[in-house]
C-alpha cells in the first residue's frame, strides 16, 4: 500500500495548548461566520470541516483520563468512525492504535502512514483473504468473532498475531436499537451465556493459539453508560473465571461506545467520570488477582471524532406549505441522505446554525435533496429570514458522516477541509468528479465518454 502521490506531509502541530487558540477545546466545534464564507467560497459546499486542534485534545483528553485509573492503558481509534487519511494519521500521530474493521480500513490506516502492529482487525466475517492480507501486513491484533474464524485462522498455516476473543456480555444498553451490540441476541462475537466464550478459550487453548484476551463493545452513543460499566464487570469476571481453569489472558478491551452531544442539552458523561466508571467495574472484579496486570483497551470513535467536526452546506429554495394543523416550511439544503445518512437511518438529530446574521426564530424543516421525502433535521429554530443562498452549519458531524457517505442520487461525495490550529485550513479529501463516480462502470451497450 502506497501513500497517495498527492499527500504532502503536513507540517507538524506545535502549538496546542489547553484552554487557549481560538476557542473552547472542550466545547463542540463551531466555525466562525467568517471562516465558513471563505471555505464555501474555496471549497464548496455542501463541506465537511474538522478542527485538528479540537480531535487532538479531544484523543490526549482520553488518554489523560484513562491512564489517570489504569496507567497499563490503551486507546485505540476507531476508525470507521472517520478514516479520511489525514484524521488517521493525525490519532496515530498522538498515539493511538487503529481499530480496522475491514482490509479497507487496514489499506486506509496503511496508507495514512500507520505501522500495522499499530493495527487491530475487527470484523464479525473476515474473509480468508483478509486475515491473510491482515497476518501477512503484521497487524497487531485480530479480534475473533466466531468458530469458523478460528477455523480459518489455523488454515491459513502462518504464524498469528496476537487474538483477542470478542464476547457478548449480555447487556442491552440504552441507545438506538441499530447500534445496541452487547445483548446475547446479536450477531457479533461468542455469548458468555450460553457457553461459547469457554468454548473458544478452550479451542484456542488446545489448539495453541496465542489468545491474548477478552474484548466486548457493546453499543455505541451511550448517554446512559450503565452497560459499559456491567459490561466491563463481565468481561473482567469471565477473565476471571477462565484463570482458574488455567487460562491467564494479558489484555481485556472494553470497546467504545460514549456518547457525544449532538444536542445542546445532551449531556454524555465527562470523560474523566467515564473511564473512572468503566474502569472501576474491571477494577472491582480483578482486584487480587493476577490480571490486576493486565493491559486495558478502549477503543472509542465517535467521542473522539463527532463533535470536531461540522457539514457546511447551502440552501436552496425556501417554501411554505398547507399542514393538518398550519403550515410547514421547509429549507432545502445542497445535501442530505447521501453526505448524512443519520437522520434517516436512527432518527440522529442535530444542531443546525446559520452562517450570519439572525432575526427573529422561526421552526423550519430541513430537507435535502435526494427524491425522498427525507426531513434531514425537523423542527429546528433558525432565523426568520432564511433563504435561498443563505449558509447553514450542522454541528457534531465529525462521525458516521463522511464515513458513511454514498452516491445515492449520484450526488458527489463532499470534500473535507481540517482547519488547522493557526487558522489555516487544508483540504484533505477532495469533492469527488463524475470521473471518479463512473471510473467503476463498464457499459457494453455504450462506451461512456469522460463527462
Ligand atoms: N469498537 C467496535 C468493535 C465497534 O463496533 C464500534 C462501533 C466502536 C468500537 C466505536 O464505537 P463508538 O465509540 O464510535 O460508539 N453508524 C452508527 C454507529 C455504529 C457503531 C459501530 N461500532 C452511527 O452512526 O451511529
């Protein structure tokens, strides 16, 4: 895997500083009006804008708090969250190591310039090919969701990096039902409850595979983090159990899942309380014992990456519309279901602003453009005097946006700009040409000319 020809090093980030640049580190970013004229007038919109300076105290806060309960700590990105390059290299750059799902998203960390024991491959069916593209790059970790991956891994006949077992605790957390992973009725990883988890030990054990430990994630956007905290008790409890039938592991990895403020009034738990939470449930379980040792994991995405990051975008016409109850008016944006596919998918809500001046406060829905009747975000309180040209900034996109952005309408896939801690910007994925959406197609009724 090749870095890009067009990447060009960025210079190194030297003056971040807490408390201080151009605005709350702790809150969500915001662009200023200023700033998101002249992006839109660069770049286009609709426009993905990261703040560097926002992702990197984001990752060095979690470490902080993290090592501050478990100093044998590891933070792990994980990447599908956003695995633009440059947002890869910038997690690595402070330390983290790279949750990858997929060969795509190991070809994604390789080519940002992450060594692949820097790597650990997650995936609930890793092909053969993968895990032998994955063995034979050196990554650090394979996370083993199922027998039949534990089969396939001894096939391969190579030597295995080190495994980790992925367990389905048994809880439900409290969060969209999309997204909730930790109950026994899931797809993902070996029950505890019904005795796979032994099961697998066992197998690794006569089969002498390197098992390393026991790993569970069990929902994402977690408002409510009680199941992280029991989930961290089982995993640490099944550590447990597994040391006295012989079997000691040296890592247990707690997965990610905090949740972040896509709302104004959500209020996600600080980082600090959530790792002293997560932490102390493994703490409790473990205490004197020999896996007092052990390595912790988390491998967080979305509280990382979402709230660094905004969605410019344009609006188009503005109409007013006979309702059951009144009237509705609906602002049209130059985006929607292909640049955010949240709102339709688990109902995600965000907070919408407008670039420049505000009078008065008027509900409107915002729709896109896609041939759905898609209500991107309902019901938000905007200026009165929106219209058509006007700027809109959507907060807290950082995550699940550009990752999982598609051509449904053939819409092109926006650009990404990271505005550096100096105020600079630089693009660091470019809008996408039709080109590059038809560079796939073979027609055989009609060669395409380039358009
Ligand atoms: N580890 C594993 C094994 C995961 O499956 C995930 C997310 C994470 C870590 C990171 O979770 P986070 O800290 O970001 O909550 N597309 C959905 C989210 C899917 C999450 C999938 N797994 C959304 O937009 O809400």
């Amino acid at each position: 895997v090749k870095i890009p020809d067009e990447a060009v090093p960025l210079p190194p980030f030297t003056k971040l500083e807490y408390g201080v640049p151009f605005e709350d580190l702790n809150e969500r970013f915001v662009v200023s009006d200023d700033t998101a004229r002249s992006l839109a007038r660069t770049y286009g919109t609709p426009l993905y804008v990261l703040s560097e300076a926002h992702f990197r105290h984001r990752i060095r806060r979690y470490q902080a708090a993290f090592k501050a309960c478990w100093p044998k700590s590891t933070l792990t990105y994980a990447s599908k969250a956003n695995s633009t390059l440059a947002v890869l290299a910038i997690a690595y750059d402070e330390g983290c190591l790279i949750d990858v799902a997929s060969e795509g998203e190991l070809r994604a960390a390789l080519a940002a310039g992450v060594p692949a024991h820097f790597c650990h491959l997650h995936g609930n069916f890793k092909k053969a090919d993968e895990l032998r593209f994955a063995i034979d790059a050196g990554v650090d970790q394979i996370m083993v969701d199922s027998f039949e991956e534990l089969a396939c891994l001894r096939q391969l006949n190579r030597p295995l990096p080190s495994l980790m077992l992925r367990l389905a605790p048994g809880v439900r957390p409290q969060t969209n039902s999309k997204i909730s992973t930790g109950q026994d009725d899931t797809k993902f990883g070996f029950n505890i409850a019904d005795g796979s988890a032994a099961r697998a030990v066992e197998e690794c054990a006569a089969h002498g595979m390197p098992l390393r430990g026991f790993h569970a994630h069990v929902g994402s956007q977690l408002l409510d983090p009680d199941a992280q905290r029991q989930a961290g008790s089982l995993l640490a409890r099944f550590a447990i159990d597994m040391l006295h039938r012989g079997i000691e592991v040296q890592e247990i990895n707690v997965g990610g899942g905090l949740g972040v403020r896509y709302l104004a009034n959500d209020a996600p738990m600080e980082v600090e309380a959530y790792c002293q939470l997560v932490v102390g449930a493994v703490q409790d379980a473990l205490a004197g014992t020999p896996l007092m040792n052990s390595t912790l994991t988390q491998e967080p995405g979305r509280t990382l990456i979402a709230e660094c990051g905004v969605t410019l975008y344009t609006v188009g016409p503005v109409k007013t519309v006979p309702t059951d109850t009144g009237t509705r008016t609906y602002a049209t944006v130059d985006g929607g279901l292909s640049d955010n596919p949240r709102p339709a998918l688990y109902g995600g809500v965000y907070d919408v602003r407008k670039i420049g001046s505000a009078a008065g406060a008027k509900d409107f829905t915002i729709a896109g453009r896609h041939c759905e009747t898609d209500r991107l975000f309902s019901d938000v309180s905007l200026p009165s005097d929106l219209k058509s040209g006007d700027l809109l900034q959507v907060l807290c996109t950082g995550a699940y946006n550009s990752s999982m952005a598609s051509n449904y309408n053939r819409f092109l896939r926006p650009a990404t700009v990271l505005l550096r801690e100096d105020g600079t910007d630089v693009l660091v994925q470019s809008r996408e040409t039709y080109d590059q959406m038809f560079a796939r197609e073979i027609n055989p009724f009609k060669p395409h000319a380039s358009i």
